[in-house]
C-alpha cells in the first residue's frame, strides 16, 4: 500500500513540470504595457454556456480585487 502515494506523487510532480512553460508558446506576443488595474472592479455577466454547475444563475457577477 506504500506504493500507491509514492506513484501519485511522482505522476503529480510530473504533470506540474510537464505542463509548465518557462516562455510563452511559438506565435503568442506578450502585452508589455498591460495594466491590471484597469480590470479591477465588478464585472457583469452578459453571456455564458449554460454549464451545470451555473444552471438557475442569474445576474451573475465577479469582484475583482488585487491580491
């Protein structure tokens, strides 16, 4: 049974440095002057898919404060 969380935790330590990227992908250009602050606030929901988990929402927001 001590094999088991030893293979989780080796898979887990390999999909986190698997998936990581050091540098944005090929043909992506990074925003130089992008202020986060811009986005700060309230922001309303106008559309959305109909996912399951957000059936019966309505008037839906998000608060976005700085960390």
């Amino acid at each position: 049974m001590r094999l088991l969380p030893l293979v989780a935790a080796a898979t887990a330590a390999f999909l986190v440095v698997a998936c990581s990227s050091p540098t944005p992908p090929r043909g992506v250009t990074v925003v130089n002057n992008f202020d986060a602050k811009r986005y700060l606030g309230t922001w309303y929901e106008i559309a959305r898919f109909d996912h399951r988990f957000e059936r019966g929402l309505e008037k839906s927001h998000r608060n976005i404060q700085p960390a």
